[in-house]
C-alpha cells in the first residue's frame, strides 16, 4: 500500500482559488487557469490532481467541467473531480472523458440509494467525499449541515462497497492548522476503507503523522493551500510517498 499526495486545485469562475473553511466570502485567487497549475503539479511530479467544482458544489450542476477533461486529456497525471456531482450522467460524463475517479458527497447524504447504486456499479471510479463539521456531514458546498454523522454513513457506505473515503474537516481546511488526524484514523479503523486525507496540512511533518497510518487504510492527504503559501514545495511533499 503506498501513500499518495494529491495536491488540490479548486475551482471558482474558472480560476484556481482556496476557501477558508469552504467560506465563498474568504476567497484567495491563486491563478487565472486552472489547466496551467494542474500542468505544473504534473510536471513535478504528481501521479494524482485533485480538481474540485467549488460553483458545481454550491449550483449543484457542473460549471468548470471543461478545465477538469482538458486536465484528463492532455496530462499524465490522473483525475478525481468533485463538485456538483449529483446523477449518475454527472458521474458518466466525466468517467467516459478520461477522468479517472469521481467523488460523491452531498449525493450520498441526499440519495443514498443511488449512491450504493452507483458504488456497485462503478466500484473503485467513485470516491466519496465525507465533509464534517464537528463530526456530523455537511453538503451543497459545505453550505447546508446533515444530522449524519460522518463515521455512520462511512459504514453505511462500505457495506454497499465503497473503496476510497475522501474525509474533510470543513474546521481546519484553508486554516493551516494541522489535519484532524484522531477523526480520519478514526473512520479509517471503524469502515476498512482506505480514506484520504483533507484539510488542515500545514507542513512536511503533517504528511508524514498521517503516513504513519497507512497500514490502516489512510492512503493518501490532500494538499492545498500550504502548497499555495509556500509552506513547501510539491516536489517536496512528494518525497513523503517514497
């Protein structure tokens, strides 16, 4: 099992910017095309790009899908997308267009059903994104709180075959502040399924804490604005994998 970084675009009104908190009002720009920053972090080195549709989260229909297939078509690096995912045709359009893993999160709380649906019939190619607020899920771009706790509906799910738990604690992200470690070993322990991941990472030695649990179905971490802020490189983080 190997530890994989997987450095964050977000996209708002085709730019590449970062939320606090997932807060549209605390929004930093970071670049003009989200194609360009994808091409850098494949160029040094990344074999994932993590792209997530913040106007598709917050419309509940996609709204940058073209920078997300141009990214899929023309780079080397794989693709998962997230953000206004909300049918099964949402999950099609992207997966037959190249890219490679689609990430579920408010459908899954909204539509479990489908959600078990699509999970037996496309298996590893879904991802769900379990975005927490002091434990419970949130959707629609972290704009509405569920009464689910994250944990419950990550068991729920793995029955129906859920492969990858993307986990965010909507707390930390954008806020540099260290990944909630404790709640994503947590659900990585209680479901069995490997779990990403995301919010928080400030530093090296964040990644590091996390790989410490990869034998324990943490796989991966989500890098975002530390890499935007310089906290270091990507071609550093990269070398927390190996």
């Amino acid at each position: 099992m190997t530890f994989t970084i997987y450095p964050a675009i977000d996209m708002r009104g085709g730019k590449c910017v970062r939320l606090e908190q997932g807060d549209f009002n605390k929004e930093t720009v970071y670049g003009e095309n989200p194609f360009e920053v994808a091409k850098e972090f494949s160029e040094a080195g990344a074999s994932w790009i993590h792209m997530v549709d913040l106007d598709g989260a917050k419309e509940g229909s996609r709204q940058n899908a073209e920078h997300v297939l141009r990214v899929a078509k023309e780079l080397d690096s794989k693709v998962q997308i997230g953000g206004g995912i909300r049918s099964e045709e949402d999950v099609l359009f992207y997966l037959d267009q190249g890219v490679d893993r689609v990430i579920i999160g408010s459908l899954a709380v909204k539509d479990t059903e489908l959600t078990k649906q699509l999970l037996r019939k496309y298996g590893e190619k879904i991802a769900i994104g379990l975005d927490a607020r002091d434990g419970y899920v949130s959707t629609a771009g972290w704009l509405e709180s569920s009464e689910l706790q994250a944990v419950d509906l990550g068991l729920e799910l793995a029955e129906a075959g859920a492969k990858t738990f993307i986990y965010t604690d909507i707390a930390k992200d954008g806020m540099l502040s260290g990944p909630n470690v404790k709640e994503i070993a947590r659900l990585a322990e209680t479901t069995n399924v490997d779990v990403i991941a995301s919010g928080g990472i400030q530093g090296l030695g964040d990644l590091e804490e996390l790989k410490q649990y990869q034998e324990n179905h943490v796989i991966g971490s989500i890098v975002g604005k530390a890499l935007y802020a310089n906290r270091f490189t990507l071609k550093e983080a990269l070398e927390v994998e190996e």
